[in-house]
C-alpha cells in the first residue's frame, strides 16, 4: 500500500534535459529576455570611413527623411525597422552600427538596440559640432593646432574647402564671411531651428570650419552647395563658375530675409554687420562747350538727395593704358586704395549716362564691403583690368568719405581679401582668399585645399576683387579679427 500522504514518485518534479526530445518547452517557467550586450560590435566602427559633409541622403532610395549612417563603411540608408534599407545592409554585409543623422542616437542592427557608450560621443561631434561662449571668445587668441585621424596638423578655421567642379567662387566667400567675428559667432553658437534650410546648412559649414576635433583637416561644402543651387534656382552651382560678388549679395540678402530680416523695419546679423547708408546727389547734365566742368555740379541748377542703404562699395579702377612703350611693357600699373575711395568723398562727380552723382557716407557699418570693379563687358568680350590696388593692412581711414555722427571710429583693418588670377571670363580663372590669423598674428592664402602662409607684404601684390574691413573699437582694439 501507498501512503496517501506521500505524493506519489512519478509527480515529483524532473530535472529538465536540455536535449531530451519531449516537448518539455511549455513547462519550462518564462525567462526575462536577454539584455543586450553593451560594447558588441563597437571594434568594428571605422571612423576612417566617416564623411558627413555630403548631403544627408539615402544612398539606395535617395530619400532624405530618417536617414542612418553606417559606421562601418560610412553609407547613408534610410530607417532601422525589419524592411528598412538599413535593416537589410546590417544583415547582407555584416554591419551593425548605425548613427541617426539628426538626433545622433546610435543603434545596433537587426537586433534594434540604441547604443550609449561614450566612446562615440566624438563622431557625434564630427556630425554636429557644437561651440561654448567660453570657446567661442578664445578661438581669436588660440594658436594650438589640432590633428586629424592621420596625425596630420591643421588650424581650426583655416582648413581647405574642395573644390568638387568649379566652385571656387563660393569657397573664398565661405572663407571671407567664416572670419567675420559677428557673424561667426551668430552662427557657432546658435541653433537656428526654425531658419531656413540654406541658414542651417551655412551653420553647419561654419562649424565645421572651426571644428578642432575633426576627423580630417579639410572640408567639403557639397551639403551647402545643393542647397545653394535649390535656394537660387540653379543660378549658382557647383558645376559653373560665376562671379564671387554676385554670390556674396545673393547670400548675404538671402540670409538677411531667412533669419527673419525685412527691407525695412526689423534687421538681422546681416544688416547689423554689413549695412551703411549713402547719401546719394544726383544732377541732370547739360552740354557745354568746356567738356572739363562736366563732372562739377551746378549749384544754381536742382540737385536731387536720396538716401539709400548699401552693403558693398564698388571702387572704380582707372583705365589701362591702351599703348605701353618698349622699356615699360612689363610694368603692371598701380593705384593706392585711399584714390578709390574718393570717390564717395561727397565731392567727385560721377557720371553715369546723363546725369551726375555724388555720393557720401552717412552711416558706416561695422564691416565694409568693398568690390573693385575688375571685369567690363564689351560688345564682343569680357574685359579685365590688370591694375593693382596698393592697401595698408590696418588703420585705412574713412574719415573724408563719412558724414554723420561724431566719435564715430572711421579706422578699418582688413579681414579678407579675394583675388582673381588668371584671365576673365567663367573658368579661365581662379580665386583665392587671404585670411588673417589673430593667435598667431599670421595671414594664410587658402585656396581650395591649399592652405599655406603668406606675408603681409605680398597680398596687395595680387588682383584684389573683394576686400572686407572691420572697424577698430574707439580704444583702438580692433572689431576685424
């Protein structure tokens, strides 16, 4: 007999045999799913292979919305679900790590994970460097160089820009405007959320420029150029080379509207940094006998006054000798900065078709733009005048040209100068910027992916195009740099 107290043997429970056959699965109690496993996959990233400066679309469907990067072999695909692009490349090709391209989360494919571990918070950085008020004030003093994954050095701010077909044109107006303090730092140190998207990507750019913990020592400004090209219309591309001043008032105007800017009434960084007034006086031209009193206004006669805000000045170049003589063939002429600017002294007449004008600057801005007119149209070709613009580089004095309030500083002291080589027209040429260094109290020529240093004697010596001048601080310390 059987105690029926006792249970009986064969209800006892068994150990479970992992190999046993029996369908033993459903008695088994529900395990907790396993955790993943931090760090796996982490030694396959190939930083190397990372590039962010191309424009953020997935490289199967083209689309740009939720866009991952591989970080293994650097490719953009779009989402992380079971039937994503991304999905499918982690399976075929054995990578596992994927970084959101907007809020930077890192995941871990198929298993669909997010990965935290810190030691990729500086690829995050790469895609998105960001700048403190403390860093921003010190970068104007700094002379330390950083170095790039191939322990190569180079200077934040004064790295090259590829030259991808013929934008040339658009990489020294990058170059000049990355160097004027204001808008420099506006755009270090905002986040501009609700801007356009030609402000975003111009932000970014900047900050890559500046970027000391980059993973190579130059920048490609393709993401910017496609927007570029979108914003206008296809009337600047990376494709054809178009004149430099014609971008930067392009730009400029465009970014004073995108940042919430209007033509009157409420002003932006643009216009507080780049934007004077002229007072214009213009005067009907009557024959005369004596061609000599032509640019000389009547007094006794109307003479019209407007006042128009400007951000450029275009300085006029005297005409090339049409003959040069057997000794003097070889001199290229010159004319000092301080003639060219007489011409908005309030005294100079210009003409301009049938009647006179003389101009006078009422307000300066903070920065001063100045385009020496080089390039003329003829009826059969592009013309360019050879003649050399000779410039101090600090403390040009714009005091007979100004008429406004008083204790107003008038000293400017250059921050970037543009210059063209070559012959004119689209292509025939190149440009290249000068840009000054405050640290290391040293100005660099950059063109394209050269960047090498440059006396300061010598760059007056090029065929200035543009110039940018920053005013001094009353106290002679210097707004420019």
């Amino acid at each position: 007999m059987v105690d029926a107290s006792e249970p009986a043997e064969q209800k006892r429970p068994q150990p479970e045999d992992p190999d046993d056959d029996a369908p033993v699965v459903a008695k088994r109690p529900r395990q907790a799913p396993a955790k993943p496993i931090k760090g796996l996959f982490l030694d396959t990233v190939n930083r190397h292979m990372l590039d962010f400066d191309f424009e953020k679309l997935c490289s199967v469907s083209l689309s740009n919305l939720n866009v991952y990067a591989c970080l293994v072999c650097g490719r953009y695909f779009q989402g992380r679900g079971k039937a994503s692009h991304a999905y499918f490349h982690s399976l075929h090709e054995d990578h596992h790590v994927f970084i959101h391209l907007e809020n930077l989360r890192i995941y871990i494919l198929p298993d669909g994970y997010e990965e935290t571990e810190a030691s990729l918070n500086d690829i995050k950085y790469v895609l998105k460097p960001t700048f403190t008020k403390e860093q921003i004030q010190s970068l104007d003093s700094s002379e330390r160089y950083s170095y790039d994954l191939n322990n190569k050095p180079y200077l934040p701010g004064f790295v090259g820009l590829n030259n991808i077909k013929a934008n040339d044109y658009v990489n020294t107006a990058i170059h000049a405007l990355a160097h004027i303090k204001p808008l420099r730092d506006f755009f270090l140190l905002g986040d501009l959320p609700e801007s356009s998207e030609l402000a975003r990507r111009f932000g970014i750019l900047v900050r890559r420029i500046w970027n000391p913990r980059a993973f190579k020592g130059q920048v490609s400004p393709h993401e910017f150029l496609q927007e570029m090209a979108n914003s206008s219309q296809k009337r600047f591309t990376l494709t054809k080379q178009m004149d430099p001043i014609d971008f930067i008032v392009w730009f400029l105007n465009t970014l004073h509207t995108d940042l919430g800017g209007k033509k009157s009434g409420s002003k932006s960084i643009v216009h507080n940094t780049f934007q004077g007034q002229l007072r214009i006086e213009t005067q009907e031209i009557v024959a005369s006998e004596d061609n000599s009193q032509a640019k000389v206004f009547d007094l006794n006669r109307e003479i019209k006054v407007s006042h128009v805000p400007f951000m450029f000045l275009t300085l006029d170049l005297p005409p090339p000798p049409l003959f040069q003589d057997e000794i003097e063939k070889n001199i290229i002429p010159q004319v000092p900065l301080s003639m060219l600017i007489q011409k908005y002294d309030g005294v100079a007449g210009q003409e301009q078709g049938k009647t006179l004008r003389r101009f006078k600057i009422t307000k300066l801005p903070q920065f001063l733009i100045f385009h020496i007119k080089r390039f003329t149209k003829n009826n059969w070709d592009l013309e360019k005048n050879p003649t050399i613009v000779t410039f101090p580089i600090r403390n040009v004095d714009m005091s007979e040209c100004y008429e406004g309030d008083t204790g107003v500083e008038t000293r400017y002291d250059l921050v970037a100068n543009i210059c063209h080589e070559g012959k004119p027209g689209s292509g025939s040429g190149t440009y290249k910027v000068h840009v000054y260094c405050k640290g290391k109290d040293q100005w660099f020529q950059i063109q394209d992916l050269i960047v090498e240093e440059i006396m300061p004697q010598m760059i007056f010596l090029s065929e200035s195009y543009i110039q940018v001048w920053g005013r001094r601080e009353p106290e002679g310390e210097d707004m420019s740099h």
